[in-house]
C-alpha cells in the first residue's frame, strides 16, 4: 500500500489544471505578481496556495486543497515561533527568556546565530504567503499556544526543555524539524508523478529540506568534542532515536528517545512508513542485489523514508497546547 502525502485528499482533476495553469505561466501566460513569487519559493504548500487562488479566486478554494493549505500553515507558524523564541524575537516574552540562555551560546558559535536567522526569514515568508492565499490559522495559533519543551502546556518542563540551555541538543532537535520535513515530503512523489509541475516542486522542496539538515549536522560536528555519531551530510543513517546522532537524553531520557524514535522510526503505521533502517524499495531489499558494491550504511543513506499526516501530527502534538489533526 502506498504511503498517502500531505496532498493526498486533493482531487486527481484540480491537481491537474493546476499543473496545467503553471505551465501556462511558464510559457508566459500573464498571472499576478504574488503567484510568480510564490512559485519561486519552491514550496509546494505556497505554489498550492498562489496556484489555486489564481484559478478559484480565495473564497473559492476547494476543500480539500483548504484543508491541505490550513495544515501546511499550522506547521509553518509552529516552526517561525520556535525559530524566532530561539533567536529572541518572539513577541511573548516567555518564549524569549526561555532560550536566552541557549542564545548566549549560540552567539558564540561562527555562523549558528546567521543560520538559523535564514531559516526563520524562510518561516516567515511561507506563514505569510499561505495567509495571504487563503490559508486559515483555524487553530488560533500564535506565540503562546506553544510549548517548546514537548509538554504540551503553558508551563512547560517537557523532555526538550534542555534546548533552551543547550546549543548541541537544540541543534540536534531543529534537526529532527527539518528532518521531518524531509520525511513528510518524500511521501509525496508517487502520488504526483501525473502533475509534473507539483511534483517538481515536492523534489525542490525535499532537496532544500535535507540542505537545512545537512547544515544542521556540519555545525553539531564543529563543536568540540563532538563525538563520531553526529554527521557531516544531510543522510539519515540507521533509525530510531540513534539516527539523530548522539542523542542526549538529558532528564526524562524516556520521553526524548520516544520522541526521537517517532521522527526516524517506523512512524504510526509501520506498514506504509517503514524506519529509516529500512532497505527495502518497491518490494526489492537492495541489500540482496547481485554484484552491490555498498554495506548496509550506504543502503540506509540511500533513501528517505516517508510520513504521512497522522505520522506528523504524531510528531509535532506535543509542542502545540491546542489539539490539531
């Protein structure tokens, strides 16, 4: 059975004419500013987003293309506010004190501080195209309805709490963000192979994902003392909570490997979202080629394993205090 994407709901026919408008735009067809932008974020919930607006106009959406906007949006703003309560510019100021410690840190490390500023600026951008295209915050979200430690309350003391005062276990944890987003984007290709234009998008966005994690790994391995498990390049390695690379556990050791375990483990369905370990593609173990010149390492790089919405919302529940599906 094949793994359902995040776009999975969208009906074959408008993902159809909505591949068709684009390659109009890109032969030239006239189209509104915001939509030739958005196209040029290679975001797929953005070019979505821009894309359908300009062929239903925004009080026409279809549902299911709303209800795929409405998600993708719900996660953007939980990656902005965590980036900004990171960097100190969240308007709670909770959130701000909370990491000020780990901020200190940070501002010691060359390039930490600048990196994750990019990725914020991208969070931005994508909450705001999405608003501005017709996604709805329909869970009211804002800087106070999250808890960064995993607690899923107002008072935080979840099992992440140590990423507010340590920088090698907050960059270990936005790894796992952007390695997610690899994860949940993979999911996607065999459900778009009709729609050229969406499908280049999902490929864009999934490579630009793993760049994110590949950054991520080389500044956890300039630090000092940082032991071999933590990698140069974006590649998972093995799964589980030992593919995030010399986990730290900290207090609640429990709670973290199970969080970490959900991001590169088998997910909620191990059937149609098999661990990162897995070797197995399209019915063939590849471990079992004849005349393969790779050891089990290189077969477990060679693929991400995807995640379907209920995998991401298994995922990403504990940060949000309000229940989202």
């Amino acid at each position: 059975m094949e793994t359902p994407s995040l776009l999975d709901t969208i009906e074959p026919e408008l993902a159809e004419r909505i591949a068709a408008r684009t390659e109009d735009i890109r032969n030239g067809s006239p189209a509104r500013p915001g939509v030739v932008a958005a196209l040029g974020l290679a975001s797929v919930p953005i070019a979505l987003a821009a894309l359908s607006t300009d062929l239903y106009g925004q009080s026409g959406l279809p549902a299911s293309i709303k209800g795929v906007l409405d998600f993708a949006l719900a996660l953007e703003i939980f990656e902005n506010e965590f980036y900004k309560a990171v960097l100190g510019t969240s308007a709670v100021a909770a959130q701000n004190a909370a990491f000020a410690p780990v901020r200190a840190l940070a501002a010691t490390v060359p390039g930490a501080v600048a990196t994750l500023q990019q990725i914020q600026k991208h969070e931005t951008a994508h909450v705001a195209t999405l608003m501005a295209t017709g996604a709805t915050n329909v869970f009211n979200l804002d800087g106070t309805t999250f808890d960064f430690t995993g607690n899923r309350s107002a008072t935080g003391g979840g099992p992440f709490a140590k990423a507010t005062t340590d920088l090698a276990f907050l960059l270990e944890v936005a790894q796992g963000a952007e390695d997610t987003g690899v994860r949940a984007y993979k999911g996607q290709a065999a459900n778009l192979m009709s729609s050229s234009a969406i499908l280049e998008a999902a490929l864009r966005i999934h490579s630009v994902e793993a760049r994110h994690a590949s950054r991520i790994r080389r500044m956890r391995r300039a630090a000092a003392g940082a032991p071999s498990s933590v990698r140069y390049s974006g590649t998972v390695r093995g799964g589980g909570a030992a593919a995030a690379g010399a986990t730290d556990a900290g207090p609640n050791p429990t709670a973290v490997t199970a969080a970490f375990n959900l991001i590169y483990g088998a997910g909620a369905n191990s059937a149609t979202a098999p661990s990162e370990a897995n070797t197995t593609h399209a019915g063939v173990d590849i471990m079992s080629l004849a005349g393969a010149q790779f050891g089990i390492d290189a077969a477990q790089e060679a693929f991400d394993e995807p995640l379907d919405r209920a995998d991401v919302v298994a995922i990403v529940q504990p940060f949000f205090i309000p229940t989202i599906s």
